[in-house]
C-alpha cells in the first residue's frame, strides 16, 4: 500500500505541466481602451470635460481616469489646481 501511494506521488511531481499560454503582450493603452468602450466611461468623461474645464484648468479628466486606472496618478498636479481653486475662491 505504501509502495503504491509513493508511486503515485512521484507520477503527480513528475508529470508536465502543459500551459497553453501565448506569448502575446498587450499593451496598457488598449486595455485602458476597451474599459472605457465597455463601461461606457467616453461620454462621462466627456461631460466631466465639460463641466470643469473652467474650473479645473491644468487636470485632463481623460489623462486622469487613464493614470488612475494604470496606478500611476499625479498627486501634486492635482493637489495644485486644487490649492490654486481655494485661493481662487477665497479672494
């Protein structure tokens, strides 16, 4: 019983592994496309376009939806128009 089951064990270890991966590279812009074009995002950023071009000059409402989706968003662009608003509004 022992022989068997150290058999067994052995066959499991030993038996290849097949992978049928391809070896294909997608880039990062694509994936971003097809998230906007399947969770309908274009026309939302479109209207975010709209309404704070006034508002919010330096900060692209596309650029931003793709850097925070990659994880590569920048802070002190947005930290800035920010501060730049509520000195804005406070004079």
């Amino acid at each position: 019983m022992k022989k068997i089951i150290i058999i067994l064990l052995l066959l499991i270890i030993f038996i290849p592994n097949i992978v049928y991966a391809q070896n294909e590279t997608v880039s990062q812009e694509s994936i971003i496309k097809s998230q906007q074009e399947t969770l309908g995002i274009n026309s939302f950023i479109k209207e975010a376009d709209k309404y704070t071009k006034d508002v919010y000059k330096d900060i692209d409402i596309g650029e931003l939806f793709s850097s925070a989706i990659s994880g590569n968003i920048d802070n002190k662009s947005i930290i800035s128009s920010i501060t730049n608003l509520v000195r804005w509004r406070s004079i």
